[in-house]
C-alpha cells in the first residue's frame, strides 16, 4: 500500500464507495478508502434480504445509542448504522424510494444554488437500474399505469421485492378511490400520493449495495485501494493559510499510521462519526473544543448541529388467515425456516427474498387538521438567539409542508408482518412476537425540522480521570432532541389519527379481520389526540435516516459545507455522505444519498479537471 493517494475517502459505506469507485475510473486517479469495519459481501446475513436484521446490534452496527430523551418520557433510542463495506446500505431494509421533489428545491432554498429536483433526478438515475418487469406483470404489481419504467441503467440493482402481494393492489385502489394515488413512477413524476415501491434487490434476491454494486466491479483496479478495519481518529492539516487538509491519522491492528492525500481528504464516515471526526481534528465549535482542550483548526460552530432523522410509529392489523406474511419468520418458526431457507436456495426466491414492504404514499394531513395547525404555527416563535442559525429559514419549509395540502407532511408504508424492536435501551427486552397474522401500517413524520435542535456530537472526555483528554474510540454523545418541539408532537400524532382510517377502508379491509384487531390495543386512538400524543411518546422509533450534522448551508446559518461539498475555512476537504444534506428527504434514505454522492463524484471530478 501507498503513503500518499491523490484522494484518501475516510468511510467505505454507502456514499464512500459511490464516490471512490467514480473517481478511480480515472486509471491516473489514485484512491485510498478506510473503512473501519469489515469486508461482510459474502455474508449471507447480507446478502439474503430478510436476514437484515440479524445485523443489527452485531459487529457489523456501530450500535450507537441516543442520550436520555425527555420528548420520549425518558427513553434511550437504539440508532443503527452499519460498520462494514458498504456502511449502512449492508444492514438496511432495502427499500429504494425517491424523495417529493420539494424536499429537494427545499435545498436549493435554503442557499445552495442548483441543488434542486431537476438536478438530482438525473443522479437517481445514474446511481440504479430499473427491473425489467413484463407487460402482464404490471396489473399485479399495480403499476399498470406506469406508461413507462425509468431508463435508468446505474450499479444498484433494483426489483419489486419478491413479485406480487395483494396488498399492492388494495393500497392502489384505496388511494386512487381517494385521487391520492400516483399514476407513475416517482422517480420520474414525483406527487403526492401513493405507490408500489421498489427494494435494492437483485433479480436473484441478493442484496445490492454499494459494496456488491461499486466496490466490486472496480476492486482490481490498480489505483484503488480499501482498507478494511481502520479506525480513523483525525484529519491533520499543515500549517498554511488557510490550513490544508493533508494526511489522515488511523489505527490499524493496534498500531497508528497515517496516510498522505495529495488532493483532498473526503469524510463519508456518516452523520454520526463524520462530525465526530471533524471535531477531533479541531474543525468544529470553539467554545466545544476548547472545553476538550483541542486544538482549534477552523470555527464552524454548525459542526455536530441540526441531526435529522425520521420517527416512525408501527400499528399492526391481524390479518385474514390466508394472507401470505412473515409472521412465522418473526417468530422464528422453525419448520417456517427451513422451508424458506429450502425455497431460498432453490430459486432465490420466497419468503427470505423480500422484507415484505411493497408500499408506499407521501400523504398531506386531512384540511381539518391542516387547520388546527395554522393557528399553532401562528402562534409559535422561532426567534431565540440561542438556535442553530438556519431555524429561522427550516420553520418555514416546515410551515409550508405541513399546511400546503400539494405537500406530504408524512409517509406511510405497508409491512407484511408485525414489527418488534426494543423501544427503551434503558430496558433492552423485545416484546414478544405475537400469534396470528398480521399486515402492518408504518407512518412517520417527514421533516422534524421545524425546530432544528443544536446536537452535541464529540468524543466522551475521559471519565477516569479528572482531565479532559479525548478517546477517539468513544462513542459520539447523540442528543436528537426527539419531541422537543410541541409542533413535532401536533403533526405527528394527527397523522396517528389517520391510520385507523386506512385499515378501515374497504379495500385494505379485504385483507385484514373483521372487526379490526390491533397488536396493540393502546394504539386505538378512538378519535382520541391525547391519546395518539402519549402513545408517539411511547412508542416513536428512529428509522435510521440520519442527515443534516454537517450541513450544506450557508456558512452565515451555520453551514459546515459549501454547495460544492467543501468544508468552509479549509482546504482539501470535503463531505460527500448524508451528514452534509441539509434537509432529510421524505421517506427512507438510502435511493437520495447514492444521488447525492453520484453528485458529489461530479463536484470533485470538475474541481480537480480544472486544476
């Protein structure tokens, strides 16, 4: 291996391999990835869809936790993101959706000049490929009014999960019976309503990733070298002005080393250990790194500021008998197993090939709601001194999502299964699997950014001691301030309202036990909001889609990166992953930063032509 590479990428995940297999196309481009994780592409954990899960609190997870959550009457939320190649898009649940194009002109609004809807599509389109799925296919599908597939021909392989449920079909016709049903693909016309979704899914079953899907077919170019299970601890600069990043510091096999990048160092650590990282090699708050007697590099106070991730709520439905689900998997069947396992291995296909989730729909609340909330937006300020620069500027897309009834303010997905995650680290115990069947209807809450919270993420001081000596192989102290906001709370659990109303319908009603019987008895509401309130307290989980803690902003509203991904103050440094997207897109993640990082390749590619 070389000391010096023209670019050395710090994290060899979802982004990280986007960007390291775009820049190594160039065979006179030299690139070094360190990825602290492990090489797991041929572990059957990841690439058999339903076995994600057994991922998750493994070595493959950095098993972060958030801090102490008063929104959450006390809970400590479990937050998951992958430690292996392939970061996170090793371990999630494959589901592969665009974000509302407003979300992303809401990118462009907030100060960055041509990051907008018309740009990034064209990216999604780079990044994967659409199933080639037959014309007779489509009606059970439900997306027989897709007048045509995007022609999207990009590494990441896509399919429709596992083929045709029923479900798809009733959640077409229940939205369209609404007229909130979209007739297209969004990745090509993007609008309210619902939609079959598609997975990251191979036509063989297999998991497609940024590992499998980048990394791999690029993995004997000369040029390009990965570096498994490093530990990077800091970014080191020289002392010109400005300062220029110029050598990577990491731990490999107990010993440190560093490594020289001629170029540009590119941080793809993600939103946890990205800011982590920056503040450790002295970019960051001042006030923050002079408390842990760091050395100060450059101000950016935005460092570590405006975490945003999406809260999700899980109501399961018994199901009608012969209603095909995972229930018997979720409870770990054994007989269930083995068969899906034989099935799995005969044909790549049955159960273990899909999560289960085929649907989709971004939805405005009812305008009676809409309503009620105008006059608690009226009334609600936003003006204290102390808050993230950018408040002012994130309250008002959130005020417009949420009133505009041309904006989803939620999403909401169909799971063929009940869920079961610990919803308390301060109690770490799963509830138990329920009998039965059962089809279950996720909701969550699309932009908590009416009321960006300043998140504190840095390396522990160390508690043994009375110094304040730094460890970088601390964990980041992660405060998500989840609720904080009564606003929050207002949106949230009026579309917790609306998920009976869903399972009522006639069309869903086909599917599921008549009268309705819930899992859990406490999430029916009875029309009751305090009701649905105490129960988002309760219950409310992170979805993992983590964005925002190095934000591309404006460096006057406490922007970290400029609109060309470089950190503000400082040469030969840029963030590519979803730590610098300022806006959390509408629904799961991952489809949005495989664009992003597409986009960011281009940026660096252009930059350095020029040079």
């Amino acid at each position: 291996m070389a000391t010096v590479y023209d670019f050395v990428i710090i994290g060899g995940g979802t982004a990280g391999l986007v960007v390291a297999s775009r820049l190594s196309e160039d065979p006179n481009t030299s690139v070094l990835v360190l990825e602290a994780g492990a090489d797991l592409t041929a572990d059957p954990r990841v690439n058999i869809p339903i076995l994600y899960e057994t991922l998750l609190g493994s070595d493959a997870d950095w098993k972060f936790r958030s801090s102490t959550q008063p929104g959450l009457n006390g809970r400590v939320l479990g937050l998951h993101q992958g430690k292996a190649l392939g970061g996170s898009s090793s371990l999630n649940a494959h589901v592969f959706v665009p974000p509302f194009k407003g979300v992303i002109d809401s990118w462009e609004a907030l100060g960055n000049a041509g990051w907008n809807w018309t740009m990034l599509k064209d990216y999604f389109t780079k990044a994967y490929s659409s199933p080639d799925v037959a014309h007779d296919a489509k009606e059970d599908l439900a997306i027989e009014g897709w007048l045509e597939l995007n022609e999207a021909k990009g590494p990441i392989q896509t399919s429709f999960g596992n083929g045709s449920h029923p479900v798809r079909r009733a959640w077409a016709e229940l939205f369209r019976s609404s007229e909130q049903y979209n007739a297209g693909d969004p990745f090509i016309h993007s609008s309210v309503g619902s939609f079959s979704c598609l997975a990251s899914i191979d036509s063989e079953g297999r998991r497609s990733n940024s590992a499998s899907a980048y990394y791999k077919p690029a993995e004997l170019r000369q040029n390009l070298h990965v570096l498994t299970n490093s530990f990077v601890e800091k970014v080191l600069f020289d002392e010109s002005e400005p300062p220029k990043a110029i050598r990577v510091q990491y731990c490999l096999d107990g010993a440190f080393k560093t490594v020289q990048a001629r170029n540009e160092v590119i941080l793809a650590a993600g939103a946890f250990q990205s800011p982590k990282i920056l503040q450790l090699s002295g970019v960051g708050g001042v006030e923050l790194l002079e408390k842990h007697s760091i050395d100060i590099v450059i101000n950016l106070p935005g460092v570590g500021q405006n975490l945003q991730d999406h809260m999700i709520s899980y109501t399961a439905f018994q199901a009608k008998a012969e209603i095909e689900t995972k229930d018997s998997l979720v409870r770990q069947e054994p007989e269930a197993a083995g068969q899906a396992m034989q099935e799995y291995t005969a044909t790549q296909s049955g159960p273990l090939a899909s999560l289960g989730v085929h649907t989709y729909a971004y939805l405005p609340l009812p305008a009676p709601d809409r309503s009620a909330l105008q006059a608690l937006f009226t009334g609600h300020t936003c003006d204290d001194p102390q808050e993230h620069r950018a408040t002012r500027a994130y309250y008002d897309i959130a005020k417009t999502t949420v009133l505009d009834p041309k904006q989803p303010s939620a999403a909401y997905l169909s799971a063929l299964g009940q869920t079961k995650y610990a919803k308390d680290l301060n109690d770490e115990s799963i509830p138990a699997a329920l009998p039965g069947k059962f089809i279950t209807i996720g909701g969550f809450y699309t932009s908590d950014s009416s009321h960006p919270v300043p998140n504190c993420i840095f390396a522990k001081a160390d508690k043994r001691n009375s110094s304040t000596s730094i460890k970088p192989e601390d964990p980041p102290i992660i405060d998500p301030g989840d609720l904080s906001n009564t606003l929050d709370l207002e949106v949230i659990a009026r579309h917790l309202l609306g998920v009976k109303n869903l399972a009522q319908s006639p069309q869903l009603g086909e599917l599921l036990e008549q009268p309705l019987k819930l899992g859990d008895p406490a999430a029916d509401f009875q029309g009751d909001l305090n009701a649905a309130k105490k129960y988002a307290r309760e219950n409310l989980m992170s979805m993992w889609h983590y964005a925002g803690t190095c934000s591309m902003l404006p460096r006057e509203r406490d922007g970290v990166v400029d609109s060309n991904l470089r950190v503000y103050g400082v040469e030969g440094l840029r963030v590519v992953d979803a730590s610098a997207i300022p806006l959390v897109s509408t629904a799961n993640i991952q489809a949005t930063v495989y664009a992003f990082a597409e986009r960011a390749a281009d940026l660096i590619k252009r930059d350095w032509k020029s040079e």
